[in-house]
C-alpha cells in the first residue's frame, strides 16, 4: 500500500487515475474515491448489449492515456488486467491496482496473467515497458471481443502459442492492427495513443 500510496504522490491527480480522499501513513489506509461502474471486466461480461463499439473505443483510447502517464512517470504496473481498470459514472476508464507495479526499476510484486503477458524466459529480469505493452494489446482485445485472448484454452498451451508468435486471429476485428503491433512490442503507450487520437479525427 506504501508504494501505491507513492506512486500516486509521484503522478498527482489525474483523469485516467482514480481519485484520492486520504492517505494516512501511520495506519497504512489510503482511501480513494468511489468508481460506480466497477471494473471494467465485470462492466463489459454484464452489460454486454450496451457496451457500443464508440464506447469500446474510448475504453481503449483512456487504457492507453492511464499507461503513457504511469510509463512517463517510470512505473510500470506490472499487472495489466481488465479488472484493474475501473469506470466511473460516466463510464470514463481509470487504471488502478498499483500494489505490484514497479517505480523507478523496483523490483515488482505482481506478475499479469497468462493472456496478458508474454512468456517470461528470465523471472530474475527487471519488468520492462514492452510487458505492459503486450497486456494493453490484450486488454484491447478484451475491449473490442469481451473474452479473453484463448479464452477457451488452458494457460500452459496459450503460453506455448504465444511463445511461438501465435495470437488470435485479428481478422476484421476493430483495432486488430495496433493489438498485432502491441503484442509484437513494436509500440509504446504514446504511438498507442496516437492512433487512437487518430481515429477520434473527424
């Protein structure tokens, strides 16, 4: 809770992150304020017939405007998961859960799960940007498809796919080609956005 107290102190108050009431370091309690929606997994699985295609898009475009201000701020969230991101009343996005994430190199305490990382060769590796990357391009994924990459496939053979460069068909799917340059690490959060501010163009 200390670290996602500091990491909060370190970027200051901002749209894409949830707001803070208090934080009382004697008693380690830091108190946030209320996000109606819930997370956007729960949102999107429970509401599957009004979640429109414009709404997906802006799900995706405020995902990556959360991740270019954590990765401009050194924090990698190290946990990159529909669960851990969170909508207010006005169904806005905000990226939460900073307890595992990295600041400035630390060593993180979180790992993403199977779908949302790619296979790790060495653990004793400090976190890298390319990590959340590759998880944005699932959660995107998630966004567009509402299910998980392979969903329908035990981890240890979605692992072994994904170690052979092998990902879900991204045929005719909304946003396929910035979840193919995601998962193939060839972007950072900031052209992720960049793409999406294109799309927003009249």
């Amino acid at each position: 809770m200390r670290l996602e107290a500091r990491i909060y102190e370190t970027i200051g108050p901002h749209p894409r992150l949830p707001r803070i009431i208090s934080w009382e370091p004697e008693t380690c309690c830091l108190t946030m304020g209320y996000l109606e929606n819930g997370s956007l997994k729960e949102y999107i699985k429970e509401n599957p017939k009004s979640v429109t295609p414009q709404l997906r898009q802006r799900c995706a475009k405020q995902a990556t405007e959360g991740l270019k201000v954590l990765h401009s701020a050194s924090v990698i969230h190290c946990d990159i998961s529909p669960r851990n991101f969170l909508l207010d009343c006005d169904l806005h996005l905000r990226i939460a859960d900073f307890g595992g994430a990295s600041l400035s190199g630390s060593p993180p305490s979180a790992v993403a799960g199977t779908r949302f990382r790619y296979p790790v060769s060495d653990w004793d590796a400090p976190p890298s940007v390319e990590e959340d990357i590759f998880g944005l391009g699932s959660l995107i994924y998630f966004i567009m498809t509402g299910t998980y990459p392979y969903q329908e496939i035990p981890s240890d053979e979605v692992e072994k796919l994904y170690e052979s460069h092998t990902f879900p068909s991204l045929a005719h799917l909304a946003c396929g080609d910035i979840i193919q340059r995601c998962w193939s690490k060839q972007v950072n959060a900031a052209e992720v956005l960049t793409y999406f501010e294109a799309l927003d163009e009249p």
